[in-house]
C-alpha cells in the first residue's frame, strides 16, 4: 500500500510541475515580446524619425534637434500628429488598459475551462458497525490524498462575465481613439495657432521694410525742404511700433514653438526653426464646396469615439443585468476525482475513482439577487440617458463648427478685397505724402489698415482650415490638414 500511496502522490506532483512550467514558458515568451516590442518602437520613434518626413538628430544626452542643412525642422500638420501620436503618454495608458482588459477577457473565457486541484490531509477517524464517528487523539489515523476534475457545464453567470470582459474591452479600444482624437486636437490648434503668429510676423517685416523705405524717404524730403520734422518723427514712430510688434510675436513664437515640440516629442527639447507646411492661401476657402451637415452628422454618429463609447457602456450595462439575473439561475457541473486512503481495512476502502454531477437551484437569498438586479438596471437606465446627452453635445459641436467653416469662406473672400483695397490706398497715400499732400498720421493710418487687412485675411484662412481640421475631429477623423472634407 505504501509503493501504491508513493505513485499516486508522485504523479500528481508530475503532473503539477507540467503544468507550472507550461505556464512559465507562455509568460516568459510574452516578456520577450513585449521587449522586441518595445525596441522597435523606440527605433521608430527616435533613431529613425526620417519615417514621418522630420529631419532630426538624437544627441547622446537625448537632446532632440534637427540635422537638417539650415537647422529647420520641416513638418506638416499630418507629420506631427503621427509623431505626437507615438509620444503622449496618456495614449500609452490607453493602450496599456486595453492590454490588462484583454488578459481580464481570458480570465474570464478561461471559466470554462476544466478545473484541477490536489487535495491531501490527514484525519482521526473511527468506524463502528461501518458508520464513521468522530473521537479523540486514540482513534484511527488516516491519510487521504485525493486529485479532481471538475468542468462546468452549465453556468449562465459564466457566460455573461465573458461577455461583459468583452464589452469593457470593446470600451477600452473606443478610449484609445478618444485619447488619439483628443491629442490630435490638441497639436492641431497649437499648429495653427503658430501658424497664425508666423503670418502675422511675416506682414510685420514687409510693413517694416516699406516703413524703413519711407522713412528714408522721409529724411531726404525734410532735408530737402519738402517735409517737415513732424513727418520725419512720426514716420521714425511708425517704424519703431513694428519693431516693437516684431520682438513681442518672435517671443510669442519662441514660446508656442517650444510647447508645439514638448507636445510632439513629449519631454523637454532643444529649441529649433519649425517650418509649418500648409496649402497656398489662394487655394483656400471660398471656392471649397462645404459637404452637406446633415452626412457630417451622420458619418459622427458612425464614428465619433464619445458616441461608441457610450453605446459599448450601454452594451456592458446589458450585460451587468444579464449576470445579476443569473445569480438566481440553475448551474450544473461534473467532475471525477480519484482518491488513496492510508488505512487498508475492510472498514477503511481505498477510495478510488469518483464521478459526479451537480445541479445547484438557488431558493431563496434574502433579497440579495434582486437587489443586484434593480441597481444594474438603474445604471442601464443611467447610461442611456448619457448616451443621448453624448448624441446631442456632438451634433451641436458639429453644427457650431459648421457654422465657423462657412463663415470663413466669406471672410476669407471679404479679407482678400480688403486687403486689395487697402493696399491700393496706402499706396497711393504714400506717394501723396512723399509729394507733400498728405502728412505721416494719415500715412500711418493707411499702414495700419493695410496691416489690419492683411492679419485678417491670415486669420480667415487659418479659422478656415482650422475649422475644416474641427469638424474632422468631431466626426471622429485625424485631420490630415488638406482642408478637405
């Protein structure tokens, strides 16, 4: 008996160990993944840029700059939304949960699955008449080991906890969109927004440039008796608030270039040139037909990430309910079991092989599965009023952004008349003042409307765009930056 009780133990330990290292095998094979993983990636991102069309260079202290020939990092708004999309970290949370949502779903697919235990323990027994009863230290000593499978074979909370790790893992993915939408968003209003200061830095230095042109101008006609010393100060003044426009929007630039590049490397950079790329102005806005609103609704409802998420939490609330219902249902299991006892008499057998079935009817519980219920439903309840608030908030986002899109075809095409205009009256302002005819103020004035003019009409093209990338978003779409629909 005792060769017998060394087999039996000795197998179910081997087949323990099979399974410990089976397990160990499969973990230490996903770690090598996640490292091979994890280098790529990290080549992608850093030590091959050249991938997203940015000229870059790593320093050895993890300095990031550009090894362009003139120091310029050239970019679209496309380019640095993928390199954005690559760095933030709150995009690598997102995924990092989908990841923990799909071990939760095998955990849960894995309840199916057969059980296997091993149970071993001694105990002090003693038969009468062959009916065990218990007794003190002086009764017999047995020793049981025993090794069972038992395999569910119908459980309906089971299937609704399987279902509901799929739908939380249905949600999660919706929220890595969410969070690539919501970083999208972000990199597009600082690109344009720099975009803007850029522009106005650019009308800045021809203004400049046409000033310092007068005010030379200027001094000769004073010398030569033609203009007064009046003129010749206020046309110095002229120039000397453009200069003082100039050094407060290369700082404002300095600033949005430095978050712009924290935003797409996520973590402190080296300061460099950006060269933002965009189409050419005269392409832009009021010859572009603006689809309808109503397949822009239609194309969010199909695809905004708020709204799936809220309909997949909708789904997993279904479910919720589904598996409080199923605390009260019927589950049946089976299993086999096969046992050795230490005492060989004819009132101690071996214990040998058992089978089983079991049906388990839930009576009665106090209220505790109808409390579950009515609270799972309620939060059904809640959600779908969620779901229809969601709805509504997208759909007037969307018609607001419309509005701007269309609003900004007409004054990008107001702003270019405006700016035609004000540039035939500064010139001709100009040269009656460099004849005598009219004095610096009206001059001044003339400059600072054509100036006026001219940030509007880049205000209207960057709204235009901006408002083309806003809709995108809305919808649930990465802008490309094409302002196109």
């Amino acid at each position: 008996m005792q060769k017998k009780i060394s087999v039996a133990v000795k197998t179910v330990f081997l087949f323990l160990f099979l399974i410990t290292a089976g397990c160990l095998s499969n973990y230490l094979l996903s770690a090598l993944n996640i490292v091979n993983s994890v280098k790529t990636a990290y080549a992608d991102t850093v030590s091959n840029p050249h991938n997203s069309g940015i000229y870059l260079k790593v320093s050895k202290t993890g300095k990031i700059s550009s090894s362009a020939p003139d120091g310029i990092i050239r970019i679209t708004l496309a380019q640095a939304i993928k390199r954005a999309l690559a760095n933030q970290g709150n995009i690598l949370e997102a995924e990092h949960i989908i990841s923990e949502k799909r071990d939760l779903k095998k955990s849960a697919d894995a309840g199916l699955l057969p059980d296997i235990s091993a149970n071993a323990g001694g105990i002090w027994t003693r038969t009468k008449n062959g009916y065990p009863v218990f007794a003190s230290a002086n009764g017999m000593r047995e020793l049981i080991g025993l090794a069972g499978l038992t395999v569910p074979i119908y459980n309906p909370k089971i299937y609704g906890k399987i279902s509901l790790a799929g739908d939380n893992l249905e949600v999660a993915e919706y929220r890595l969109r969410l969070a690539r939408l919501f970083a999208a968003a972000r990199i597009t209003q600082y690109f344009y927004g720099l975009i803007l200061l850029k522009d106005e830095i650019k009308i800045d230095r021809k203004a400049l440039g046409v000033a310092q042109k007068i005010l030379t101008a200027a001094k000769i006609g004073y010398k030569a008796g033609s203009l007064s010393r009046f003129d010749v100060v206020q046309t110095e003044l002229m120039a000397a608030g453009i200069q003082t426009n100039l050094k407060i929007l290369k700082s404002k630039v300095k600033s949005f270039e430095r978050m712009f590049l924290m935003e797409i490397f996520y973590g402190g950079v080296k300061p460099a040139k950006l060269s933002l790329h965009t189409p050419a102005l005269h392409h832009a806005g009021f010859h572009y037909k603006m689809p309808p609103l109503n397949s822009l609704i239609s194309k969010a409802i199909k695809k905004q990430p708020l709204i799936e998420i809220a309909d997949a939490e909708i789904k997993s609330a279904r479910t919720s309910v589904s598996i409080s219902k199923a605390g009260s249902l019927p589950n049946i299991q089976g299993g086999a079991a096969y046992g050795e006892d230490t005492v060989n008499s004819f009132d101690a057998p071996n214990l040998g092989w058992q089978f089983f079935v079991m049906l388990n009817v839930p009576i009665y519980n106090f209220g505790l599965h109808r409390g579950y219920i009515d609270a799972a439903n309620e939060r059904l309840m809640a959600l779908k009023s969620a779901a229809s608030a969601v709805k509504l908030s997208v759909k007037k986002r969307l018609t607001i952004d419309y509005g701007r899109a269309s609003a900004s075809k007409k004054e990008i095409y107001g702003a270019k008349i405006l700016v035609k205009k004000s540039d035939e009256v500064f010139k001709m302002t100009k040269e009656a003042y460099l004849a005598g005819a009219f004095n610096a103020l009206e001059l001044q004035e003339a400059q600072n409307n054509l100036i006026k003019s001219r940030i509007e009409l880049a205000k209207a093209v960057n709204g235009f765009y901006l408002a083309i990338s806003q809709l995108d978003i809305d919808m649930g779409v990465i802008p490309s930056g094409d302002g196109k629909l």
